[in-house]
C-alpha cells in the first residue's frame, strides 16, 4: 500500500489572506533549508535551477515546523489563520 | 467589539475546556475562546488519552458519555529493521475494567465534547477566534484581541492553553521567542477505515477493547519512532519525528509514513483500508528543561503551551496532563478572583498545586530522559542488534552455537562496541 495522495485526504478552508508570508530572498543564502524536507505537507519546495524557495499557504497543517526548524527569521508573519479558517480535521 | 468577562481562556482543547470547565463551575464567567469553527478541529495526537483520575471526579463515567473509540487492554513494543521485527506485548484484565487505563479517541469529537461539557456549566465558548495579542495594561494581562474583527475581549486573569506554540505565552513574555529543535517533535498520521470485524480478527479483540502499538526502528535512522492504534472501525498509524534530526535527515515525513506504511508489518494490518485523513502537529518533548514561565502577572499557561508532556520513550503523556493542569489553572484563578488578587505572586498557587501534582513530580523524575532519547543508536542499531540476536536464536542451520552472553555482546560490540552499550545502557538506566 502506497499512498500518492496522501495530501488529498486533509480538508481546509482556504483563507485567501495567507497566515504565512515567507521572504524567499532569505532562503537563498540558508545552508540546510530544512523548511523544504521537514513540512509534513510538502509546502516549500526549493528550486536548484531558478535558485528560489517556494511557498504556498493553501496546504499548510498548522503544525509550526518550519516555524521551529527556520533559523534564519525568513517569516514576515507567522500565525494561526483567520478564526474559520485554515486545516479542518474531521475525524484523526 | 469590547466584551468583558471575569476570565479568558484561549484554546478549546483540553487543557483549555478543563480550565474553563473548572471555573464556570465554580460560578465564573468565563470565555473560552477556540480558533477553529468547533474546538477539536485543529488537533490531532498519537491516540492514546490516559486516565485522568482528577477528570473522572468531575465528570463521572466519562468514558460512558465522552465520545472513546476503545479502551487500550493491550500494548505492545516492536523493534524493527527492514526485513525482521522483534516484539514484546503486555495485556492486562485490569486493564479491561472501568475505570479503564488509556482510550483511543477522535481529537474533533472529543475536544468538542470536553469544551461542550464547559459550556453547559456556564462557560461562554467563542469559535473561530484566534487571538492576535494580549492586551497589556501596567504590566498586567488585562484582555485579548481577536484576529476577527479586531475584537477584544477583557478580563482580570487569562489562561494560555493554546497550545504546543502558545503564541499566547509569547506575547504574555512569558516564553522564549525561539525554540529548540531538539526540543520538538512533528507527529504525521494516517487514518484507515477498516470494518470493525476485521480489526478485532486481526489483533485478537472483542466488545470494544483496543490496541495500541509503538514501532522503533521503522524511521530510517532518524530520532523517532512508529505508532499503531486501534479505533471503533479505523487504525490510526503514523510517526513522531524529532524536529533537530529531520531537519537534516534529507528524507520528507510523509515519504517516511508511506515506507512504514508499506512494510509487511504493517501492511498486513491495514490489507483492504481505506484511507480516511492524513494529519500533523507538533509535540514538545523537551519535558521539563522546556518548560516556560508558567505564572505571569493576570496569566497562567497550562497544557502543551506549558511543555506538559512527558516522554520516556515507552509513554507519551500529554492530553491527561493538559487536562488536570487545566483544571488547576482553573482553581488557581478561581482563588485569584476569591482573593482579588491577580498579580505573579497571587497567581503562584497555581506553581505549588502543579509541584504538588503528578505533572511536576512525573516531568522532574524524568527530566533526563528527553536528552537521553537523543542518541541516534537507539532508533537503528538497536533494533538491529535485537533483531538479530533473536535471529541467531532462532536459526538452527548445523552450525556450532555460542552461548546467549557471548552471542549478545558479539552482536552489540559488531553493532555498537562495548563502550557505547556501556555509556548508553547508564544513561537509559539514570533516565528512567
């Protein structure tokens, strides 16, 4: 059993205001940009060839990970979402 | 919007509904205010709520009226390398019997529950409200204000139990704004629907008794370990990662579940399931060396945001702790507005009650174990050495045999070296 889409199975309101804004600039000069391995819903995703960090809201957990594993401040903001919004666990 | 209430408390999980429940009681009038559009939404766990003995005083029969999957009569401990596994199990009649030991349960419906029982004695739960900052007023935390509508809420005294980030206590000053890697840990999870029927065939159950499983050596030589729980008619399987090892572990947390999920050991439970959600959270496993100013001036922090979570590498603790320091924040407030008396020093009975309790005596007797799961030998070759001494055990193939000392340091000085198995065997043995 392997499961592909695995990221398919989380429910969400999605805010269109985004609790986390990332400025990617910091990202180029971090050496282990561990952001990108450790966000268990795959929302940095770093890209060798256009040397930039990626990031999208929509599909964050709430977890606080890369909150946690960024040691450079790369967040403008970092909060919860809107009161509503965000990750809807129904049953787990 | 301005709405004043005697008391705060933001987070509906379970620190916070016990807090809130406490002091509505006690005839308080209470907010209790949760970001998700029901309280329980955000939250996930590995699966095992503990007893909670100061719960069960309260709330009587809970475990009749609350919202449980099973009751946990079986536990058991697996040690695993890619191609063999090495388990022990422990069940118990005792554990069989009300009031019963451990329950798997739903985070979404029984928090919902928890903070519902609040809300019939009186507290006044607020949904979809995240809270932006603390409203600070000569020092002292006198209100909150809300993401939504730029609202505030005032009130002599708030608890902080939101949660592993608190960002409540943050702002309150009463946490260090960054944390330490080493200190955290991400739990990934993934429910599989699976008929009731099958599940008891498959791991020897009846009525509603549950299982429960830990895995160690299932996370490719990371700091972690494997879970396995039974619900009603699901099986909740995931991984707790520690933060500081997958940061440059080079391997993603969901790659990791899909390979534990695939292997033949756990495959074979889950053979015809259907996967329900997948989820994750963070858990504070620094114990007590990470735990924050728990008293402030008008704030008290109580549950995850106070790092109440003990972990000895054979229990993880965190909801019955949650709840019962909930429920002393609740007293200590309630004492506070006896007294009138709000300030750091009137507030610090909530300290002593915790000192008193099983939370601060539990987390000091194993203050050393978080540092001494932090020994990658434990999470590979450990499981390996295990796995193939009882491999040469079992294996009867014409050649001579050794005797099981020899067999055992041969395996673990080609493993490890003596050395190592010495240091670390102290080590596990102050730890626990």
């Amino acid at each position: 059993m392997n499961i592909d889409d695995l990221f398919d199975y989380t429910s969400y309101t999605i805010d269109r205001e985004p609790h986390i804004i990332l400025d990617p600039q910091i990202c180029v000069g971090c050496d282990h940009r561990g952001c990108a391995n450790s966000c268990p819903a795959g929302c940095y995703t770093w890209s060798e060839k256009e040397v930039k960090m990626a990031f999208v809201h929509d599909s964050c957990l709430e977890c606080g990970t890369c909150y946690i594993v960024c040691d450079r401040n790369a967040f403008t903001r970092w909060r919860y979402p809107r009161g509503g919004f965000g990750v809807s666990y129904r049953m787990t | 919007m301005k709405r004043s209430f005697q008391a705060i408390v933001v987070g509906a999980g379970p620190a916070g509904s016990a807090a809130a429940f406490t002091m509505a009681k006690a005839g308080l009038d209470v907010a209790l205010l949760e970001r998700g559009n029901f309280p329980g939404e955000k939250n996930m766990f590995g699966g095992i709520l503990h007893r909670i003995p100061a719960l069960d005083n309260v709330l009587s029969d809970y475990w009749i009226c609350a919202p449980i999957e099973r009751h946990v009569v079986k536990k058991g401990l697996t040690f695993m390398t890619g191609d063999a596994s090495f388990s022990v199990q422990y069940e118990s009649q005792a554990f069989d019997q009300t009031p019963y030991n451990g329950y798997t349960v739903f985070r979404p419906r029984f928090d919902r529950w928890l903070a519902e029982e609040a809300r019939k004695a009186g507290a006044t739960l607020l949904t979809r409200s995240t809270v932006d900052d603390v409203v600070i007023k000569s020092g002292k935390v006198v209100g909150v204000t809300l993401l939504r509508d730029r609202g505030e809420i005032a009130a002599p005294i708030a608890v902080a139990a939101d949660g592993v980030l608190s960002f409540t206590a943050l702002k309150a000053g009463l946490r260090r704004p960054k944390f330490d890697a080493g200190q955290m840990a991400l739990g990934v999870k993934a429910l599989f629907d699976l008929p009731k029927a099958a599940i008891e065939d498959r791991f020897g159950l009846v009525r509603d008794q549950g299982y429960s499983n830990e895995f160690v050596g299932c996370t490719a030589g990371l700091r972690g370990g494997g879970f396995l729980y039974t619900n009603l008619d699901s099986i909740s399987v995931g991984l707790v990662l520690h933060l500081g090892s997958l940061r440059s572990g080079g391997r993603t947390p969901y790659d990791l579940l899909n390979a534990f999920i695939e292997t033949p050991h756990i495959a074979r439970f889950l053979k015809g399931g259907r996967l329900l959600e997948y989820s994750a959270h963070l858990i504070p496993e620094g114990g007590y060396g990470m735990i924050p100013e728990i008293v402030g001036e008008g704030i008290l922090v109580a549950g995850d945001a106070a790092g109440f979570c003990n972990v000895t590498g054979l229990n993880l603790e965190g909801i019955n702790l949650a709840t019962h320091s909930g429920m002393l924040a609740g007293k200590a407030v309630v004492e506070a507005h006896r007294e009138k008396d709000f300030s750091r020093r009137g507030l610090s009975v909530y300290r002593k009650m915790l000192e008193e309790s099983y939370i601060m005596k539990d987390l000091k007797l194993y203050r050393r174990a978080p540092k001494m799961l932090h020994n990658d030998a434990i999470y590979q070759a450990y499981p390996e050495i295990l796995c193939s001494f009882m491999e040469d055990i079992y294996r009867i193939d014409g050649t001579p045999k050794e005797n099981l000392h020899q067999l055992f340091l041969r395996t673990a000085r080609e493993k490890v070296g003596y050395r190592k198995l010495l240091a670390d065997t102290y080590a596990a043995w102050r730890a626990l």
